[in-house]
C-alpha cells in the first residue's frame, strides 16, 4: 500500500472515530446526553442495549413521576442558550411540537422514519413518532358489574360512578394531552363541561397516572383514566382491573406515540442521530411490546408478542389529532381553565 493510500485509510478512520465526540467539555467524547419523560424501567434497558452494541455511553436524565414531561420540557427551553442534551424522547408528541414552536429543535430525518405512519411525526422532521401508548378507561372489576363497563370518558360524568371517578393532574404527562386533545374534538365550550362535570360528579384530581392506577386497583375509585402501560402493570401484578378503549363508536382514542427529538446545537449531534436511527428500528418497537408497557407498535413489520393484551394499531379507532395544534392548545390552557379548574378542585 502507497503513503498517500495508508493515510487516506487513516484518515477515513479517524473520521470514524471522531463522529461520536464533540467540542463541549459538558458532553464527553463518545456519549449521547438523553433527556428522557419515558419511564426509567421502560426507557433504561433500551439505552444500555445501545450503549453495548455501539459502545457510545448513554447519559440518561429522567423527569419526575409528578412532572412528566413538563419539567424536562421546561428545562430543554431554558438550556435554549446553550444546551446540555443531545435527544429528548418524549412519552408524548405534544411536548415535542412545543420545543419545535420554541426553536429547541433540529430538524433530522431518519431513514428508519420511513417505515412509521407519517401523521404521527413532523412533516418537517423535528420529530418523531413511534411506538404508542394509547389513553384507557381502567375500571375495578369488583366494582364495576359486568356489562356497565364505561364506554366513554362522557361515562365519567354518570350517576352511577358520583365519587367514584379519578384522573391525574391535567397539567403533566399524558393527561394534559389528553386534555388538549379534548378541547380541539368537543370545543371549548364542550369540554369545560366535561371537566365541571367531572367535579360536580365527585371526581378527583390525584398527583399521576401511576397514582390513578394505584388507587382504582385497591378499590378507593372505581374509574379512571390512565395509559396502556398502566393499566398493564396492574393486569399483571393480578389486581382486579379491566380496561376500555374510549370512545371506539365516537370520537375515537387519543393515542400517545412515543417521540423522539434532535436538540439544536447540542454537544453532541452526531452520537444524538446515532441514538435516534437506533430507537427506531423495529428491534426497539418489539423490546417495548415485550416489556411491562406492553406499548403498542406503529411499524407494520412488528408483530405483537404472544398474549399482547392490546389490539393492534389498525384495530382501533383513532381520535384524529393535530399534534402540533395540541402543543399550541395544551400552552393556553396551561396558562387559563385548566390552571385555574386544578387550583380550584385540588385543594
């Protein structure tokens, strides 16, 4: 081999080798900085299954049970100036558009997007949607006869569930989505309705889904509205639970994707991309079918695990959303009723 070839090879190896390091000294060479609402269970073995077959560490910061999402959304926007993370996975999309709306994100297009739904990313590419969750109606079996199951959220504001009804802060995580959500498919004017109504039929306002999950499984509430991946954990610790699609003859499900975001000048944008490409492969989708979330797959080419307990995607009717309008929404009502109807009913 000549000089000139023995350093092009060399050269094309240091390439190699220097694609994964940045100029921060907050990021070291060779790690990804993730901020993460996923739940640490969920979102950690994907991470180190990463970290093994790439050798790239993986610095995980998660957000609070009582915070999720909000926080790290929060923080993401005042690091806007000069940014500690390199990717943020969301547990929901509405965060995700929020950031895009504040200029927090970069616009990357993996070539792993294109086998995932389109409407469940950015047209543009700040982010993407992967492996959902979708929002149930979890119900105490002991509770709640055979055949008076609810089969809408409308069910919460019925006589036979008075004080019996609980949901989670409306503020955080995926109920405030699911709120938004509700705004854009009823109105304005129709959903504060629901939510008086709500209150006026003895329902309470409690710190998380996890806590709505809790309480319905030991009989304190008979309903709630939570995640997929709550309620199965209850499924599977043997509590009395059933859960409900809402919706399905109506307005349909609000469906909860995962998401995926590449920071804007983050300190290391080339091992971020690295970790994005991996999470969407369908190996991820299929690991987080298999887990305790039991989270339901969007790519065609993932089947469902043996004793799924959730139908496919195609199966269920979707609340058709906006995503990017919900993000909009989800911030006015933050500021406005849904602020004002947590201060007043929570106390």
């Amino acid at each position: 081999m000549g000089d000139w070839q023995t350093f092009g090879v060399i050269a094309a190896l240091l390439v190699c080798l220097a694609g994964c390091s940045g100029s921060s000294t907050e990021s070291p060479s060779g790690a990804v900085v993730v901020y993460t609402s996923v739940d640490d269970v969920f979102s950690r073995p994907i991470c180190e299954r990463f970290q093994e077959e790439t050798g790239i560490r993986v610095q995980l910061v998660p957000d609070t049970e009582e915070t999720k999402s909000t926080g790290l959304v929060n923080r993401l926007i005042a690091e806007k100036g000069r940014p500690q993370a390199d990717v943020f996975w969301s547990g929901d999309p509405v965060r995700a558009a929020i950031l895009k709306s504040k200029g927090v994100s970069a616009p990357y297009r993996s070539t792993e997007a294109e086998k995932l739904p389109p409407q469940f990313s950015d047209p543009e590419g700040h982010w993407t949607g992967f492996s959902s969750r979708a929002r149930v109606l979890i119900y105490n079996t002991s509770l709640v006869p055979a055949g008076q199951e609810p089969k809408s959220v409308r069910d919460l504001l019925d006589a036979r569930f008075k004080a019996k009804v609980c949901i989670a802060n409306p503020l955080f995580g995926t109920t405030s989505m699911h709120a938004a959500a509700l705004f854009e498919s009823l109105g304005d004017a129709e959903a504060k309705r629901f939510f008086e109504g709500l209150i006026a039929n003895g329902g309470k306002i409690l710190s998380s889904n996890g806590e709505v999950r809790r309480r319905v499984a030991n009989g304190e509430y008979a309903v709630g509205l939570t995640d997929t991946d709550d309620y199965n954990v209850a499924r599977q610790d043997g509590k009395p639970v059933g859960a409900v699609f809402p919706d399905q003859e109506g307005m349909g499900v609000v469906l909860v994707p995962n998401c995926v975001v590449l920071v804007a000048n983050g300190p290391n944008a080339e091992c971020g991309k690295r970790f994005i490409e991996y999470l969407l492969q369908a190996k991820t989708e299929a690991a987080l079918a298999r887990s305790e979330a039991a989270q339901i797959p969007l790519r065609s080419d993932v089947a469902l695990p043996e004793g799924f307990p959730f139908p496919p995607i195609a199966e269920l009717k979707a609340m058709p959303v906006d995503y990017a309008k919900l993000g909009g929404k989800l911030e006015e009502l933050s500021r406005s009723f849904l602020k004002e109807w947590v201060d007043r009913n929570s106390r």
